[in-house]
C-alpha cells in the first residue's frame, strides 16, 4: 500500500499498525494538504454489501459526535477492493506502547487516561452508540499529553458481514464483559466494564485473567470476578479498587448505568484523594514515528514510480563533464525495463539556453530551428484535436446522466431488510438513496428490533431522497399504565394503539381515581399479552363512603388528623356547649359519629365552649368577682353588708361545674 494513492486523495506513506481486521497507515491528504491517518479493512469485506452498509452507517455516526477524546473521522470510502477509514493522526503512540515502556502507572497517571476516554465515551452513550472494543491499543496519547480513544463502530461493523462467523466472538477476549461473551450482546454497560479493566491492567501492569487460548481468557469472566488492583500491587488506594470492582461486576445491573456515571465516581474519587493534575506523556517509540521513504504518484496509473537514485561521479569524472550539457540516460530496450533500476547523472553546473543550443565551436547547432518549429505544430495540433474529443465526451456523458436522470435514475428500489436489526436495515436504506423513519409494530413471534418490512413495501421504487418507514419489531404487547389523568377514550385508545381490544370491566370505588374516569385496566398494567388480546376498563365510582369515627373529647388538632386518615377533611369549627366536655375540646361532628360520608368528603368539628368554674370559697367578694369576669361570667352576690372584703362562704354553680359564658355565678358572702 506504501505510494498508493486512494480515492485520487490520500497517499499512502507509511505503515503505523495492523491488526486482525485493518492495517493502519500514515498519510497525506493532497486536497487538504494535511496529515491523516487511513484504516484500511481486510480486502475480504470489500465485497460483502452487509459490511459495507454497516460500515458506512457506522462512519456516519461518530463523524457526528464532537469531543476532544475522540479520534475525529474525516472519511471514508472504497478503492477498488480497498475499504477505508480517513481518521484524525495523533502523533504520539498508543496506550500499549506507554505501557510496555513504563510499566504500571500511579493512580494520578491512571486517572489522567482514564478521564477523557470516559468523557469520549459519555458522549458517544448519550448519542446511543457503544464502542464494544476498549482496550489499550484503541487509545491514543498524543506528544502534547492529549488522550483519544479511538475505533467506534469497527466491531459492530465487522460483526454485521457475512464474512463473520456467528461462533467468533468478536473484541479483545482480554477486555470483553461477560456479556458480550455468553450473548454477544454490548451496551453502555459493557464499555463500562471494559474500561475497568483497562484502569486494573493500568495500576497493575497487567490483565485480571489469562489463559491458553483467546476463547479460556473470554470464558474466565462469565465465573470470576476481576480482582482489586490493591492485591496484585502495593499503593493502590482502596477508593480504586471500590471503582474497578464496582465497574467490572458481572451482573450489568450492578454496574455504573454508562461512561458519565463512572466518570463522575472518578472525579470524586480524584478529589477525594487530592490527586495531582498530571500531563500523560506519549511513548518514545512509536508507530507513529516510523518513516519511509515515498516515492511520487505515477500521472498516469495513480500508482508509485520507482525511486530515482541520485548518482555523484567523483571529482575526476565531473572535471572531464565539465563542457558537457545536460545528459538523460538513454532509454533501455523493454526487456531490460525491470532489471536493473536507471540512473540520472548529476549535472555538473548550470548552462543557459543560449550554451544548449550551439556547438563545440560556438556556431549554432545544425536543424535546431527547423524541429522546434516542427515540434510546436505539431503539438499545438494534437492538443487542439484532444480538447475537441474532450468537449465532445464531456457533452455526451452530460446527455447520458440527463437521460438517466428523467427515466430510472432518479428511482431507487427499496432493499430487501427484513430479518436484519434495525441499525443494519436503516444503513441499507439509506445507502440505496432513502431517508429512513422507523415504525414499531407488535408481533408475537419476531423478536424484538427485528425489521418486519419496510412501508412501502420491499421491491418498490419511490424517488431517491423520499422517506421509507421500517417496520420493527416491538415484540409482544404490554398492558400500558392509565394515561391521560384516566380519561377514558384516552385509555382505549392507547389499548388499541397496543393491539389490545377494550371491553367494560364493570365499575368500583377508587380513592385516587374521580368517579367516571378509569379506575383499572384487568389484566393489570405491565402485563405481557398476545397481539390482539382483550383488557377490561374498570371505570371509578369515587371513593367508598367512610363511616365518621368517635372524635368526642379529642383536641382540635388531633381529631384533624384522625379525619385525614380516613380521607375526609375538616371543612369548619363550631362552638356548641357541652357541660361534659371542658372547653376547646371536640364534643362531636357534623354529620355525626357513626354516620357515611364520601371519601373525600368534609366534616365540622363542634368544639366545647364550656367554662369550668373555679373554687371560690374563703375568697374575698372583690377577688371573686375579679377572677369569674375574666373567664367570661356574670356575678351575683348576696351578702348582709354591701363590701368587697366580705368573706365568700357558698356558690353556684359549686367549683369544678361547668356554664356557658356568659351565665351567672352565685356567691354567698359574711359578713
């Protein structure tokens, strides 16, 4: 590949890395003038329409996303049977060569790693997408201490070809979460894991499982837990290991939900222990580095020209060339073209154009003249004959594309994608010239994500750009929760939009549904049914009445409460007098005690106004009279002589009964 010259664009320099999918390569783009790097895919899925589909769809995707941790896709495009990949260069070298240089890293050096590639992949969660395949050598640092990660999409891409064999597990078996292993099925979940391992090879210079085979190492994680960093090395803080571990469970459930939430955890973590801001260094020895000697595109095939070897004569060599003037090497017989590589002799000073065109003697050279002007013509001719063929060319295809265009051009057939998930369907779509929408329909034996079919229908033409639904599988229908506040059209009518068939379930009372609206759905709501099955609308008859419990010497607040546990709430306070109950406490309800009220409903509470009378006896008349006034009574003395200092011997009522304010209060007084 070193000098080829893909897509008229990108020429190839030099080869960083090759992996068992892709190669790697250095190069330059000529349109923008501006380093690249090119992942070229193995010529075996240059052929497969799956592969291609998903790898285009893939491409598409993390061009889209935007953060300084992701390797940037600038390209990408098919050459011939070259599939490629025009990628952000990081000059610098990769995660594994840091490794293999330095060894373990303190967790200050880890944490700076491990913080953009969660940032990178936090993104690429929230967008939907999953990396699949995180491991060190998909991370980049580059000479100014920048952290990429790179190769979103490739697996996915790789594991959609027909070329793949469904028993191959695809990713790093040292990185794979025990998912991707047992189902091969990823999520945000499983980058998660992966990158737990990747902060446990970090601190620990090492992976937590090895093994004889690829296959052992994958299958150790589905049965062991990867152990805390803290045992295989000395200090490592304990809040890392609580990361990793927390990262890496093999339940997806219990680990972090995506990349954002771990990288939080790791900020925590980071402030909690003062870690130091630390620039990553890149590795000395690097891919990246590597350079080879490029050889200049050929103009006519786009390919390399052999080297041209510059050859300098020694001094005695060059004195005898001294008169001479520019000399080519002449042209070898065709049979000896590839045998021996031809040189250019080295000029030994600059003539002009005057000293090319005479002789030894000075005089001009003999028929000089004469074959310019002959050469000219006859060049002028030839191109004059070239730019009327050219025009003529150009004009046709212009006719033949216009024609194309009016008739079958501008039409697309609709692919065939049923069967396929719905990420390979829609990249199908959408590479034979469609924009895509999806649609779920119910089905009862197609599993979920599943393409159904497209609307229109598979083999029809529509105009190319138009919209083209895809039908997805959304599995069996589930009874929905009573939506809209339990109206009930509404309610039906998320039932039929789920297949189901409403029928009336009768009525009931509801505390928290209002008479009229839905009260409950029979089966109830989560319930998985066939397509088609039938669910009974309960409809509220409000809540069931309450029976008024005994408040009767109660205080107000607490007979409040007692009422709100039953439903019902105070709507007002009434005084009433009641000679059994001492004032400011409930002497009953309205409605009464024993009596049904709605739930819901309200209740006034009779609260005793009675007063209790206080012992007079032995008191003055003046003090007497002063202390019942105060608590809202009238005062009636009788007495033989008419003074305040008379001594109180008898009242009525007598101490501790109660009256209504107001009521009088009979004192008998000596003398």
């Amino acid at each position: 590949m070193v000098g080829k010259l893909l897509d008229r664009r990108y020429l190839i320099e030099a080869r960083i890395a090759r992996g068992g999918m892709s190669t790697v390569y250095r190069a330059t783009d000529q349109r923008l003038d501006r380093p690249v790097a090119v992942k070229v895919m193995d010529h075996q899925f240059a052929a497969d329409p799956q592969f291609l589909a998903r790898f285009e769809f893939e491409a598409r995707s993390v061009a889209r996303l935007n953060h300084p941790g992701l390797v940037a896709v600038y390209d990408q495009g098919q050459d011939g049977d070259d599939v490629f990949l025009v990628m952000e260069l990081v000059e610098g070298g990769t995660l594994r060569e840091l490794l293999r240089e330095r060894g373990p890293m303190p967790p200050h050096a880890a944490a700076a790693v491990a913080a953009p590639v969660l940032g990178a992949l936090a993104v690429a969660h929230r967008a939907g997408l999953v990396h699949r395949d995180v491991k060190p050598e998909n991370i980049l640092i580059s000479r100014n201490g920048e952290v990429k990660i790179a190769d979103f999409g490739l697996v996915r891409a790789v594991a959609a070809a027909n070329t793949t064999s469904r028993s191959v597990i695809l990713g790093t078996a040292a990185y794979l979460s025990p998912e991707q292993v047992t189902t091969g099925n990823a999520d945000a979940r499983s980058d998660v894991y992966s990158t737990g391992v990747l902060m446990f090879e970090m601190l620990t210079g090492r992976t937590p499982f090895t093994g004889d085979t690829s296959l052992s190492v994958a299958y150790q994680r589905v049965e062991k837990d990867v152990p805390d960093p803290g045992t295989w090395i000395d200090g490592v803080p304990e809040e890392f290991d609580t990361l990793v571990r927390h990262a890496t469970e093999r339940e997806p459930g219990e680990r972090y939900a995506d990349a954002g939430a771990m990288a939080d955890a790791l900020t925590d973590l980071s402030d909690a222990l003062d870690l130091p801001r630390y620039r990553v260094p890149a590795p000395r020895k690097s891919a990246t580095t590597a350079k080879v000697p490029v050889a200049a595109p050929s103009p006519v095939t786009g390919g390399a020209v052999p080297e041209t070897t510059v050859v300098r004569p020694p001094a005695a060599a060059i004195a005898d060339a001294a008169p001479t003037t520019v000399h080519q090497a002449a042209t070898p017989p065709a049979s000896q073209v590839h045998a021996q590589p031809q040189h250019t002799r080295v000029v030994t000073r600059e003539h002009t154009r005057n000293e090319a065109q005479q002789g030894h003697d000075g005089g001009p050279a003999a028929g000089v003249g004469t074959q310019v002007d002959h050469r000219t013509n006859r060049r002028t001719s030839r191109r004059t004959t070239a730019g009327w063929i050219a025009a003529i060319v150009v004009l046709a295809l212009l006719m033949g594309l216009a024609g194309w265009w009016l008739g079958s051009g501008r039409m697309i057939d609709i692919p065939a994608v049923q069967g396929l998930d719905r990420a390979a369907a829609a990249a199908a779509v959408e590479t034979a010239g469609a924009t895509v929408e999806t649609r779920g329909e119910y089905s009862d034996a197609i599993p979920i994500d599943t393409v159904l079919g497209t609307d229109p229908a598979v083999g029809s033409q529509v105009p190319r750009g138009d919209t083209v639904a895809l039908l997805v599988s959304l599995g069996r229908p589930t009874v929905p929760g009573v939506p809209g506040g339990g109206d009930r059209n509404t309610v039906e009518d998320e039932l039929r939009r789920r297949t189901f068939e409403p029928v009336d379930g009768g009525t009931a009372f509801s505390a928290s549904a209002p008479e009229g609206t839905v009260a409950a759905l029979d089966p109830a709501p989560g319930t998985v049914l066939p397509v088609g099955a039938k669910v009974e609308v309960i409809i509220s008859k409000g809540a069931a009445p309450v029976e008024l419990p005994d408040l009767e010497g109660l205080t107000v607040d607490a007979a409040r409460a007692a009422l709100e546990r039953v439903g019902l709430t105070v709507q007002d306070e009434r005084d009433v007098f009641d000679p059994d109950i001492d004032a400011g406490l409930v002497s009953g309800t309205d409605p009464s005690e024993g009596d049904r009220v709605g739930a819901g409903g309200t209740v006034t509470l009779l609260v005793s106004n009675a007063v209790k009378v206080p012992s007079m006896m032995g008191r003055s008349v003046g003090s007497s009279r002063g202390e019942l006034e105060r608590l809202g009574l009238e005062v009636e003395v009788r007495q033989l002589a008419d003074s305040d200092r008379s001594v109180v011997i008898g009242q009525s009522p007598g101490a501790g009964g109660r009256t209504e304010p107001g009521s009088t209060v009979v004192l008998t007084a000596v003398p």
